[in-house]
C-alpha cells in the first residue's frame, strides 16, 4: 500500500521551519529544504530563486528509493546519510523517518560543519515528527465508551463538497 503522505500541523510546521533556518544559518548553507518521501517539498530555505525545488525534491525522494535499493542488496536496512560532491556545490542528503532533509552548500561551509549540525538537527525534526505522528493517533483514536471516532478525526475538510461542487469549477 502506497505511503499516504505527512499530515501537517500548523505548530509543527512552524517549528519545522524554525529549525530549517537555524540549521542553515548555522552550517553557511546556500538551501536547506525537507521533503516527504513521496517527493513533496514540505519547507525549503535559502537560495531557491533559480532553483526548481520542485523537482530537486522529487529527485531526492528517487535518489533515497534507489539508494534504499542498493542498501538491501548489501543486507542493510537503508543508508540514513549520503553526500554528493560537486565542482561548485555540495549536498548533504539525510533520511529522518518518512521525511528527507537536504542541505545545499559550496565552498563557504565544510562537510564537517555540516555533519555536526545536522545531527543535531535531525534530533530536533526527529521529535517535532514524532509529535506529529501522536497527534495523527490521537485523531485517528475512538473516544467515549461508545467507541466513536472524534469530530476531528471523522471529519474530513472537504466533506461538504459535492460532485455539484466540483463540477461548477469547471463550468
């Protein structure tokens, strides 16, 4: 059954962030950005002006499916880290659970610096995803001695859209 996908809360996703650009400031990145490993970009920072991150994370996410592959031919479960070295930029590509954080730098910064702060950091999303995950269970939890589900979790955003509705848009 296909992965499917990260729910995103508002909080999390701040905190996402918040912690994408302390590490990017503090390894001298030029781009950090995390991805879903569906390859959906879910925050990025830095220099994306002249860069698609669309499909840089795309790619990501094939670069960790193909590399996966290879590490179960080897008998390991995956390679959590892999670097890639170029002749002016350098990336820095690390699985956390369901979700894939990249940094992009150049000459300004170091694998070393860089290593040393995203271990760092992959703690951190590490713990805003597993809060994350909880509040999905919570959502997805019965409540009550009934056994029914919560109006949150029951409910999804577009259960008032018909087909009437979507056929409009289109009119």
């Amino acid at each position: 059954m296909p992965d499917p996908g990260l729910i995103m809360y508002e909080e999390e996703f701040k905190q996402i962030e918040a912690e994408l650009r302390r590490l990017h400031q503090q390894a001298n990145a030029k781009v950090t950005f995390l991805v879903d490993k569906n390859g959906q970009l879910i925050s990025a920072i830095g220099e994306t002006e002249n860069l698609d991150t669309t499909s840089l994370a795309s790619l990501t996410a094939g670069n960790i499916a193909a590399t996966g592959g290879m590490a179960k031919l080897l008998g390991e479960k995956d390679f959590s880290i892999l670097f890639h070295e170029g002749e002016r930029d350098n990336i820095h590509i690390s699985l956390i659970g369901r979700v894939i954080l990249v940094v992009i730098f150049d000459q300004r910064s170091s694998l070393g610096l860089v290593r040393l702060r995203v271990k760092k950091s992959v703690e951190i999303l590490g713990q805003i995803l597993q809060k994350i995950l909880q509040k999905v269970d919570q959502a997805k939890a019965p409540t009550g001695a009934a056994g029914g589900t919560s109006k949150e979790a029951s409910r999804s955003p577009f259960a008032e859209i018909t087909e009437d509705d979507i056929e409009k848009l289109f009119d």
